[in-house]
C-alpha cells in the first residue's frame, strides 16, 4: 500500500467552516471544535485528479491536505477564498509542515516524520491531520509572538536612553495584538481539547499522545502562555511609564497656570491699567 503523505498550511487566523461546508452540500452549523472533512467526491471540478484525495479544514485557520502535489493545494486554496473572505489576504504558502502514514510490517511505530502501523485505522488520518494543524497554527504564532518581542524592544532601547515615546492608541494595538494571540492558541487552535475518538479508544488515546509529545503541542502552549504573558507584563510597564508621564505634564502645566495667575493678579494690584 502506498503511504498517506499529508502537508498541513496555515492560511489565515480562522475560517468560517459553516460557509464554505454549505458550497458543498453539508448543511449543518460548524462550531470552533469541529473539522470539516472534503473527500475525493467533493474535490471533482476543482481537482483534475481527485482520486485518493482529501482536504481537511480547521476553524482555526489551517488546511491538512492528504496526498495532495503542490499545483492541487494551490487549486484548493484559490477555490476556498472565493467562498470565504478570511483567506483574502492569503498570497503564498509560508507555514506548512509534512507527515506521512504508512502501512507496513508487524509493529507500531512513530516517529517525527512518520507514523507506521501494521494496518490502517479509521481514525489514524484524522488524529495526524488534528495534530499537524494545531502544529502549523502554532508555529503561525510563535513567530508573531516574535515580531512583537521585536517591536516591544524599541520601546525598551528608548528607556535605557531614558525617554518614551509613545501613544495610548498604539499601546491598545500593542496589548490588542498580544491578547489576540493569547485567545488563538488557548480558544482557536483548542491545544488542550482532545478529538472525540480520543475518549472512545484506548489505542486512539495512546497515539495521539505520542503525537502530541512529537509534536512538542503541550509545551509550546505553556512557551507561548509565558512569552504572551510577559509581553502583557511589558506593555503594562510601559502604561504606567506613559500614564505617569503624562500626569507629571499635567501637573507642571497646573503649577505654570497658577503661578501665571498670581503674577497677573500681582500685575493688576501694583501696576494697575
């Protein structure tokens, strides 16, 4: 049997599932804990070739692609941003990853690259698609976590020079920013939700743990909480600097006001007009 190559691609931050799953014929509401799965039958007329083919969809923002070349992921995409306008904005593939299922030999094995298993289960596409996209989402906002450290860090050169420059509208963007990606991976990408089948199953429990162990999801969830968290502490530092700034400003501008005050009452007592 030929292995089950699958490549996972963030595209956007979510995806309206309900939307896109109602071109299809699948009328039923999508919640952010479900996935919604494309089989060969829904991919004629946007694939050439179909066959052996599948898409799966996240809410939170990311395509796994079962055995699917480049040319088809490109296809698929273009036709979904046509049903969805979350993936407006997508323009190249930058976040991707790749896993293979393989059927061979008498025994389990699973490693970073490969799962091999002495038969094919149900539900083994499925825990390595749920995976490898959380996987993919995740790595989305690691590196935009580290654009914001980037950002953050000017402010902090300002202050070793002993100045700080900047305004309540951008310290709201800056806190908005780090929240968002807070609530992604806690809410969106559900790091520590569990598939359904994972409950039901022993032998599913056992793999998708070693997944997730491969895969680091649980600690990258608690670097991302920690790194959110002092970017938060951060920025409140710069608020209280900012606020008080400002006050200081506040109250020289009092102090000016009431010394033009009793210099002017001065003027009018001694040299009157």
């Amino acid at each position: 049997m030929n292995p089950t190559l699958f490549k996972a691609v963030a595209v956007s931050r979510e995806l309206n599932l309900t939307a896109i799953a109602s071109q299809f014929g699948i009328e039923r509401p999508f919640s952010w804990e479900d996935t919604l799965s494309l089989s060969e039958s829904h991919l004629e007329g946007i694939l050439p070739q179909p066959a052996s083919k599948g898409v799966y969809l996240f809410s939170f923002g990311t395509l796994v692609f079962v055995n699917c070349a480049d040319s088809d992921i490109m296809d698929v995409i273009a036709y979904l941003k046509k049903l969805d306008r979350n993936l407006a904005e997508f323009t190249r593939v930058e976040y991707v990853d790749d896993y293979k299922l393989t059927v061979s030999g008498d025994e389990s094995s699973v490693t970073y690259d490969e799962l091999i298993a002495p038969e094919m289960k149900d539900y083994y596409r499925q825990l390595v698609a749920v995976i490898l996209a959380k996987s993919t989402a995740m790595e989305r906002i690691e590196d935009e976590i580290s654009r914001l450290f980037d950002d953050v860090e000017q402010f902090i050169t300002q202050l070793k020079r002993g100045s700080l420059s900047i305004s309540d509208e951008r310290l709201a963007k800056l806190s908005g920013r780090i929240l968002s990606y807070r609530y992604s991976s806690i809410s969106y990408i559900m790091i520590l939700e569990k598939p359904d089948i994972v409950w039901r199953s022993q032998e599913a429990q056992e793999l998708y743990s070693d997944l997730e162990r491969l895969f680091e999801l649980p600690d990258r969830y608690e670097k991302i909480s920690h790194k959110t968290q002092t970017l938060l502490d951060m920025t409140q530092v710069f608020a209280d600097l900012y606020h008080a700034k400002r006050g200081t400003r506040l109250e020289v501008a009092v102090i000016l006001l009431i010394a033009f005050e009793i210099i002017l009452s001065l003027v009018e007592r001694f040299w009157p007009f």
